[in-house]
C-alpha cells in the first residue's frame, strides 16, 4: 500500500515539475534580464535625437551601455544623459563597438549608408528616416498597431513618418470596425518636422534677427505648402508618405488616400484635418468610444467646453489626441476628424524607443541572459 502511494506521489510530483517547467520556458522571455543592452543613439545632437534621449530617460529604457554619435561636425561634443555626461563619437567608432540597438534619426543618405554596416555586426536597427520605409523587404512598424510583424531577424526596422504615425494611431481602429473607402488629410505641421535648422528660422524671424533659412520663405505669419521634395506628380515626399506608409501599417491596399501637407509656424506638434469615408456606416458615439478606448489615442472632443486637440498642449506628450468628430454631410458613411500628436514624440522618438522596448520585451534583440 505504502509503495503504491509513494509510486503515486513520486509520479504526480513528477508531472508537476514538467508543467512548471514548461509554464516557466513558456513565459521566459518574461524572465529574461539582459547582461548587457548596448544603445547607440545616432543623431543624438538633433531634434529627434534630442528628445530619443529624453523619451529614453522617462521610460528608463534598460541601457547599460549608451553611444551617442552625430557627424564629424560634432564628434568630441559633450552630452549629458542622466546626469552622467558622454562624448559624441562619430559612426565608424559606434559600428566597432557593436551596439545591440541604434536608434537612428540622422537623415536618409546617412541611414542609406550606415544602418547596413551597423546590422552586419549583429546591431538592430530603429530608423527614423524615409530610407528603408517603402523598403518590401523592411518592416513600418507602429507597435501599437503591427508590432506582432517583427522578428529576431529584423536587423533594420523602419519608423513611420511622423504624420503618418499620429494618421494611421486613430485610423487603425475604425478601419477595423467600419473598412475604409477613401482617406483625404490636410496637415498643419509645425516646424519642428523640419529639424533644428527650421526652429531656429522660426526663432529668428519672431525676434526680427536675421539667420539662415530653413525654408524658401520665411515661416513666421506663413503658411507654406511645401514639406519636402517635390515629385514628378506634383505632389511633395511628405505628402505621398501620407498616401504610402498607412497601407503598408495596416497591411491593407483596398482604400486610396489623397494628402496636402503644409507647414506652419507652430513648434509643439502636427496637426491633420482627416475626412475618411467608410464602406459601413458608423455611429458617431461608438466612433468616439472606439477613439477613447485604444491604447495612445485621446479624445479631446466637447463643444460645450471648447474642447478640441491643439499642439500648444499636445506638445510634450506621447498620446495622439482626436477631437472635431463629426459626420461629412455631403456623402454617405464619412467621418470629419482633427488629430493631433507630437510629431518629436509620437511622430518619432516615442514610436522609435516603444519598437526598441516590443524587441526587448519579445527577446528579439540582444543574446546574452542572466
Ligand atoms: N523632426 C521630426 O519631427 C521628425 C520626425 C520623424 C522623423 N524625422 C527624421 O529624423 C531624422 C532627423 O531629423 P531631425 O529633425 O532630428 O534633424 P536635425 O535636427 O537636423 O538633426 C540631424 C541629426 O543627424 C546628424 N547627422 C547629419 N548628418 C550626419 C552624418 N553625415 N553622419 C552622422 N550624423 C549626421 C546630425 O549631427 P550634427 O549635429 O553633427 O550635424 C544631427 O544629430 C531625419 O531623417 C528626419 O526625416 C524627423
């Protein structure tokens, strides 16, 4: 009786050690804690980069190691990162250290040419350029939206443009539910998209000193039609992105997209008037129920208070705020809407340190566990 028993234990206990040990390799990932997590921020004296090492203290992104690089112009520049200060280095000494991540926001020739060299040594790449966007071979990653996309394989990871990103956030859910038809978007950018060079002209031009032009015109009091090269349809860069990149997010090409994009003299963030007509109807309280409920979109939506998104107080912040919900009268199953995000925030370094933490979190970067 008692070599019954203890043949019966003996063989419960041992069913009960390979369940948690298959419950514990099931959730390793959860487990893992990296040796070492070697970050290289490329740009680092720019505009996105500036704000990449912000967002990066904020979200105590898991850095034991951290390069900071820009171009030969800045290379011995000192930069403080959590209270600890780094010198710049220039890309040839960031590819020899070999870096798990690089975060890139330095333009698409530099990307052109060195995000191959950082993902030879085994460096995953995050990239803000347009570079590797439109790429069939390189992953548009929202990770909100498509982040289950990516793999240990990816070794160069595109970001969205930064209209793009705050466009797709609040269309994403109501494609889902209601099928898009047709988007047409017009943007009021601030000229923060453009880079340090555009924020300074803005500066200057408000205290009447003369400088060195970001644009062909001056940007204060203005309104320019005219974000990035012009293409041979007319239209600019800027705004074929806009028609481009959401189909390739949401992986789908049956809806058609048309954009105007504009720069104004805002610095906080990107604004988009967005009239998008369905194949189903729509109610508007579920619409805005659907908006209030995905994960990084606000709904700043009451008339009665004036309450509407504007980049004044977008600025700073990660979430993408939607208000003027209302129905287009003029055609069937179309929905009017004004979104607004951070374009230094969500429209890159934010987006860009979120793929960087999915890669983490997923054990799809780094080798070495503790
Ligand atoms: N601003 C936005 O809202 C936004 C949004 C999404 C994506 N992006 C993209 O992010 C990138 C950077 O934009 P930004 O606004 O931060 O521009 P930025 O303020 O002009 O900064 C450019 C950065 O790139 C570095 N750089 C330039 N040429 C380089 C080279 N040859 N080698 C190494 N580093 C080089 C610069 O270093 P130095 O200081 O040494 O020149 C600087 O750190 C662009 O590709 C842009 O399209 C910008």
């Amino acid at each position: 009786m008692n070599l019954i028993l203890t043949k019966t234990h003996l063989f419960v206990n041992f069913h009960l050690f390979l369940w948690v040990c298959h419950v514990f390799l099931q959730n390793l990932h959860q487990y893992i804690k990296y040796k070492k997590m070697k970050v290289a921020v490329v740009g680092a004296t720019g505009m996105v980069g500036n704000v990449m090492l912000q967002v990066l203290a904020e979200r105590n992104f898991p850095i034991t190691e951290l390069l900071l690089v820009a171009s030969e112009r800045s290379k011995g520049k000192q930069i403080t990162y959590k209270g600890k200060t780094y010198t710049v280095i220039g890309l040839q000494d960031a590819v020899d250290a070999k870096p798990d991540i690089a975060l890139f926001s330095a333009g698409g020739t530099t990307s052109e040419a060195w995000a191959p060299k950082f993902a030879e040594v085994g460096c995953t790449v995050v990239d803000n350029s347009s570079a590797w966007r439109m790429d069939p071979s390189k992953k548009l990653v929202v990770p909100e939206i498509n982040g289950n996309v990516l793999t240990k394989e990816d070794k160069i990871i595109a970001n969205p443009n930064c209209s793009t990103i705050q466009l797709v956030m609040a269309l994403a859910p109501l494609h889902k539910k209601y099928k898009m038809k047709r988007v047409v978007i017009s943007t009021y950018q601030s000229v923060s998209g453009t880079g340090v060079k555009a924020v300074e002209q803005l500066e200057n031009e408000t205290k009447g000193v003369k400088g060195e032009m970001a644009y062909h015109y001056p940007i204060n009091r203005n309104a320019i039609p005219h974000c990035d090269d012009f293409l041979d349809n007319g239209y600019t860069k800027e705004e074929m992105k806009l028609v481009k990149e959401p189909k390739k997010i949401l992986g789908d090409d049956s809806f058609s997209v048309t954009a105007t994009a504009v720069r104004i003299p805002t610095a906080g963030g990107h604004s988009e008037a967005v009239n998008v007509q369905f194949e189903n109807d729509f109610d508007l309280g579920e619409v805005r129920k659907l908006l209030a409920e995905t994960p990084g979109v606000v709904v700043q939506d009451n008339l009665d208070t004036n309450t509407y998104p504007m980049p004044i107080y977008a600025h700073n912040k990660d979430e993408v705020f939607v208000g003027r919900i209302r129905r287009d009268e003029s055609q069937p199953n179309t929905l009017n809407m004004w979104i607004v995000a951070d374009n230094l925030r969500k429209g890159a370094a934010t987006n860009t340190i979120q793929i960087g933490e999915y890669l983490i979190e997923n054990a799809l970067v780094g080798t070495e566990v503790v």
